[in-house]
C-alpha cells in the first residue's frame, strides 16, 4: 500500500512511542468526516466499530459526491454516485450497526472540495446539532497527499470544529455552540494515539467491502483472489502498527485534545 493510498499510515517499525496515549474514553457520540465514501472505513473503521458496540452512536459526514470513483471513461455518472450513497449507508450500518447514526451527504462534487465559509457552516451546524465527543478526519497536514479533497477535508473539518465551539461563529444557525473532547487525525505523518483494532477488524473489513464500486479503482480487487490479498493487506497493515504499541491490531492518529 502507498503513502498516497487512503486510511492508515505506512508503518514505520522505529517509532518512538513512549508518549503515546492508547485508547480512548468510549464516547457518547462520534462523528467521522471523510472526503469521498469509504474514507472513514479506511481511516478509522476499526475503532468505530468497537465504540458502536460498547454503546456509541457514530455518524458519518461525506463531504463530495464520489462521481470520479471509477475508470471507466463512459460511467455513468449519476447511477455512480447513488450507488456510492447506497455503499456508504451500509458500510456505516456494517460497523455500527444499531449505534449508526446520521450520514450526512454534503454533494461537493468529487476533486472540487473546497474549504469555503459555506461548508464550513455547513459542517460547524452539524457538530453543534449532533455535539459529538470526539471527531475523526483526515490529517490536512499529512505531506505529499496527492488527493486535494483529502486536504480540503481535513482542513474543513478542522476549521469547523474551531466554528462550532465559538459562539460568534456563525449566529444565523441559532444554535448552541458546543466544543468537542477530542479530535482523532488519520493519515498522520506524525501520530500520538493508537486505538485496539483487533476487537473491529472483522467490521472493518466487512464495511470497507460494502463499497463494490471500488474494488477495481481503490482496492484493486477485481477477482475473489485480489480481495483477499486486499483483506491481507489491511490486516497486516493494523498488525505492523499494533507491534510499535504491544497491541495485536491498532488504528493510529494524531491526537488533539486541546480544543
């Protein structure tokens, strides 16, 4: 897997993990922001399968259409982004099951993601209607990310979470504002935090394969054969980056907990 491929880091097997935190609170309520579908299962799939189970109610922001998700030159390109939507609801429903909560389509159209005041608004009134404890994004600051509306994700998920604790932000939305605990950054260059990922592999697995459409593009998993090398290779991934921490499986991030 590549740097440039989405979800967890490479792993480094020299990092120093002695200030490390590992695992979470269990939230309340959490709220992942992935660019395209299938983001959040590749990024942090695993731990919100396991909050889901021990009672956490997860929702799910996609920021863009997921219209560019294919190679076929002549796709169809509306049926492509319905059945993107349709993937994405039940991959959330494969790893939260009863816990799912909201997903939330925002339609910026796939490579067009921009950080404007409009969506962050859009996302700032989400955080403070659903007041998640804890937030889970893309890392803007992850170096030589190719895919802008990974940055721009990142980064617009940041700046709201900034707009939504602030009163002054934003006062059309009448609504309170509300501060997260916790953000949770994955594709960080530089993490800080594992979660246990051996509990939530399995769903992890299972959500990420709701997304047929991109076992070609994404996961290049075109025959049974190739989708059980792409298992193998996400599995071994979590097994390399739960080594660095002494656990079996890990999801890693970077930690703000300074909000």
């Amino acid at each position: 897997m590549s740097g440039n491929e989405p979800g967890q880091p490479s792993p480094q097997r020299d990092v120093t993990v002695n200030d490390w935190t590992i695992d979470l609170d269990t939230p309340v309520c959490a709220l992942a922001i992935g660019a395209h579908p299938d983001d959040v299962e590749f990024g942090a799939g695993a731990t919100l399968a396991k909050w889901a189970a021990a009672g956490c109610t997860v929702h799910h922001v996609i920021c863009t259409d997921g219209s560019k998700g294919s190679w076929d030159p002549a796709a169809d390109i509306d049926a492509l982004v319905d059945r993107r939507r349709h993937e994405q609801r039940e991959a959330a429903h494969r790893l939260s099951g009863d816990r799912a909560g909201t997903t939330h389509f925002m339609g910026y159209v796939d490579g067009d993601l921009d950080n404007t005041r409009q969506a962050r608004s859009e996302l700032s009134r989400l955080i403070r209607t659903l007041k998640p404890s804890v937030v889970l994004a893309h890392d803007p600051w992850k170096r030589y990310r190719l895919h802008p509306d990974h940055r721009a994700a990142g980064f617009l998920a940041c700046d709201s979470v900034v707009a939504a604790r602030d009163p002054h932000f934003f006062p059309e939305h009448d609504l309170a504002h509300h501060r997260p605990d916790q953000m949770l950054l994955w594709e960080a260059d530089s993490p800080n935090h594992a979660e246990d990922a051996a509990f939530g592999l399995a769903a992890k697995l299972a959500a990420l394969e709701a997304h047929e459409s991109q076992f070609e593009s994404t996961m290049h998993a075109g025959t049974e054969d190739e989708l059980e090398m792409f298992r193998q290779r996400i599995t071994a991934r979590l097994a390399v980056l739960g080594e660095n921490v002494g656990l079996e499986f890990a999801e890693v991030f970077h930690l703000i907990d300074d909000l």
